[in-house]
C-alpha cells in the first residue's frame, strides 16, 4: 500500500498554522487583532466561505476539482513521463506565468537542489530546465548547454497565444526540423485549452502529443492539473501523492469555522491586517527547497487580488504587495526593514519540523569562543534557530507574523501547501467581493506589446501609442 493513503501517516504530514503573534496580546504596541475584533467580524469569514462554496467546482474554481478527477489523466502522465525519462536526456517546459512557476516551484522543492548538475545515474531523470522569459541572452545560453534532438519540449499555455511561449515554440521548432531535421511531434509536447487557442490547432496539424488544461483552471491555480503534473512526473514525484496532499488540505479546510479552517483562518486575518493598512505580505520560507513556493505565492497572492473593481463594478483597488524572502539569507539583507522600518508588513513564515538531511557542525577554533559556540551543533539547530530568533525578533518590535509549519517537505506536504494557498486566495478574494480569477491588468500591457510588433486587428492601439505624449529628454539624464 502506498504510505500516503494510510490515514495515520497523513495526519502526521498535516500542515499547522501558528498566528499567535497576529494578536495583539502577543505582539503587543497596539499592533495585530484583538480575539474581540476576531469575533465581532466572524460573519465575514463566514460569508466568505460560504460565497466560495455556492460557486466551488463551477466557472473558474473548477481547480478544487483537480485532486479528484484525474485518474484517467495521470495514468497517461505517468506513461508518457516514464517514456520520457527512458529516452532523452533533457526536459524544457516553455511557458510563462502560471504555466512556469508552479514547475519551477515543485522541481526546486522535490528534487536535488542540483539536479542539474548530479551524474546521470544519481539523477534518474532529464535535465530540467523551465524557460519563462524571452530574454534572447537566455534563449541562447539554453541552447548551449541542451541538446535539442534529445530534448522533450513541453510547450504549456492555456490560451495558447502568449507571445512569448509562442515565440520560443517557433524557435524551438525551427531548431528541431530545419537544423536537426527532427519530426517535431517526437519532441514536443503541448499543454493547452482542449477548445480555444493556436496551440491546440498546431499541436493537431503537427500531430503533438497534447494535454490539457481544463476551462474552469486559470494558470496560478494550474499546478495540479498537467501543467505541473507532468513535468513533476517526469522528474519521478509521485503525483498521486502530490495530489493527495492537496486533497487532505481539502479536507481540512472544510467548515467555515476559521478556527478549524487553517486556509480561511489565514484569509481572515490577511484580510483584517489589509483593513489595518498592511499592505506587504512578506512570504520567507526558512528552506531553499521552498524558496520558489515563494514566487509562486506572489504570482497567486498579486493577480488574484490585486484588482481596481469589485463584483459590482466599483471601485475598489484591492490588493496586498508580497514579496519573496529566503530564511536565513534575507535576515542578511531585509530583516532590518521589517523589524524596524513602517507597520505595513504581515511576514509568513514557513517552518520545516524536519530538514531531509542532518549536516553536523565538526570542531575546530578551539580557542576562539565566538566560533567553537557552533560546534557540536547541526546546521539544522542553526537554522531553526535563526527562524525562532527572527520571530521573536520581529515580535518583539510589535511586527504581527505567522508560521505555516511543514513536518517534512515531500510530495503530500507540497500538495497541502499549494491547496492551502489556493484556497487562502479565493477566500480572501470574496472577503473583498472581487473577481479573484481575472487579470484585466495584465491586458493593457499585452495589447501594447501586440500594437509595437504590429500584429494584425490592433492598428488602433497602435495609433494610441503613436500619439502618446513623447519623452522630454529633459528627464533623461
Ligand atoms: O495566471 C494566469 O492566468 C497567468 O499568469 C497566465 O498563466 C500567464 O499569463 C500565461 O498564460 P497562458 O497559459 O495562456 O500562456
């Protein structure tokens, strides 16, 4: 039997959230929330779950689906994946947005922190590589170091007309047939909209082994459908157990008692702090294998909230700024600003209970006190120290904090942690009444870059662009 389906074995692999230091009694200088403000707004937590209830699994929440309806898909993930690992010798997924940092966030978090670099043999997978830029100094110094005709290329857009994922693909393509002389459905892979888009209408004409992404998925909540499976799969994560997590999340969070709902616990006090103008949201993982949940954070925490109207069509001009920070690293360079600088910040951190490895502090400096201190202790004391001290450090400044713990990362932890902040993000967004699963924002940008390149249907816009007040090279200087 597979460990992660035995009941015992999952409660040991539950995620807890600490927000001791989110209440004022704990943090003290009239900062955090009173347990009187927590009840006197219980109702809004409430309502938020209940608003998510009344549309979960329909329209664009169809990803709280993902954990249970895919058995048909990971079988075929599993054998393309295995097929994969078996014949080339790198993985290149091209995409940008939610289509790339949820890939690059699992692989960093589940695989050698060098898999890249490990012999062939202690690897037991393709080199990995997830290109989510259209930098041409990076295009080319991927082409230096892969070989493109043992290359599966996995090309991941669900509109399947992102400039930039496009861009690469026509690059790739012409590298693999005009230079290698390669039949290109050999060494590409779509992931897409089974219905709308370009991708879907090449990968038929090119005969490409294609995934899909269902409508109802948005790329920040896509990780659990093929867009994060198979690459996962193909770096040997066991995505049933992946899954899994993410399902035992589910579970959790299911009654819209915060007090027994970690994910809406953690909506509600974002949203009161916002109320109390903390405007950051600082996520620091206090291990590298989590540094890219971070990002990934940061993509789902900006475009889902961060909106100028809400449902009604009203101004509103929501949102909370996160920023990624790396324990212990950044107590090196940003802790001094959130200890001491303005009260707009929340800090999460995320504790591991155990690091996957013990590395032992050996003796030496004999004669110098401030440096024999460390021996005899583990690195993994260090760093658990350095976390407890920095909590206590911002807590004891009145900066409110919390702490995700993780008894270990591996597939299951992951899978309850990316559920547990995909729900936090649709919870807060009905706590602010706004379209959590939008990104007009992001249009405006797109629209411009189409008019610059002089795409077709977007004269206008180039017009626009053209009579947009010029530069003063006054200012330039
Ligand atoms: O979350 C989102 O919807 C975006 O970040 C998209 O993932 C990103 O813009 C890429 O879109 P697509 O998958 O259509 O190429």
């Amino acid at each position: 039997m597979k460990k992660y389906i035995d009941k015992n074995w999952q409660n040991e692999m539950k995620l807890r959230l600490d927000y001791n230091n989110m209440l004022s009694n704990y943090v003290g200088g009239g900062q955090g929330l009173t347990e009187e403000e927590l009840e006197a707004n219980v109702k809004i937590a409430e309502e938020a779950f209940k608003s998510f209830e009344d549309i979960r699994g329909s329209g664009m929440t169809d990803w709280v689906n993902l954990p249970y309806n895919q058995s048909q898909i990971i079988e075929d993930i599993e054998k393309t994946a295995s097929e994969i690992r078996q014949n080339y010798e790198y993985f290149v997924v091209l995409g940008i947005g939610g289509s790339a940092l949820g890939p690059i966030a699992v692989f960093n978090a589940l695989c050698h922190l060098h898999h890249n670099d490990l012999p062939k043999e202690k690897r037991n997978a393709p080199k990995f590589y997830v290109e989510d830029n259209v930098d041409p100094e990076r295009m080319v110094a991927l082409l230096d170091v892969i070989e493109p005709d043992k290359t599966m290329f996995n090309v991941v857009t669900k509109s399947g007309a992102t400039s930039e994922t496009m861009a690469q693909y026509l690059i790739i393509v012409d590298i693999l047939k005009n230079i290698y002389k390669k039949d290109i459905s050999k060494h590409v892979i779509a992931t897409t909209s089974a219905s709308k888009g370009n991708l879907i209408k090449i990968a038929k004409q090119e005969n490409l082994k294609t995934f899909y992404i269902p409508d109802g998925v948005g790329g920040r909540f896509s990780e659990l459908c093929p867009v994060g499976l198979l690459p996962a799969s193909v770096l040997g994560i066991d995505i049933g157990e992946f899954l899994k997590g993410a399902e035992y999340m589910d579970k959790l969070c299911s009654t819209s008692n915060f007090n027994n709902n970690p994910a809406l616990a953690s909506a509600y006090l974002s949203y009161l702090t916002i109320k109390q103008g903390k405007n950051i949201s600082v996520m620091m993982p206090y291990t590298d294998s989590l540094k890219y949940i971070a990002d990934w954070y940061c993509q789902l925490w900006a475009e889902s909230l961060g909106k100028e109207v809400d449902k009604n069509g009203n101004y509103a001009y929501v949102g909370q700024t996160p920023v990624k920070s790396l324990g212990v690293t950044d107590q090196h360079s940003q802790v001094q600003l959130y200890t001491e600088g303005p009260f707009d910040k929340v800090v999460t951190f995320i504790a591991v209970d155990n690091y996957r490895k013990t590395v032992n502090i050996p003796n030496g400096c004999e004669d110098i006190q401030d440096v024999n201190f460390l021996c005899g202790h583990t690195l993994n004391e260090l760093i658990q120290a350095e976390r407890v001290a920095t909590e206590y450090a911002l807590t004891k400044k009145n900066r409110i904090n919390k702490t995700i713990y993780l008894p270990v990362v591996n597939a299951f932890t992951l899978g309850e942690l990316l559920f547990f902040f995909e729900l936090e993000t649709a919870y807060a967004g009905e706590m602010f009444n706004i379209d959590t699963y939008n990104q007009p924002g992001v249009e405006g940008g797109k629209n411009a870059t189409y008019a610059l390149l002089g795409r077709k249907g977007y004269e206008e816009k180039a017009k626009e662009l053209k009579n947009a007040p010029k530069k003063s090279l006054k200012y330039i200087i």
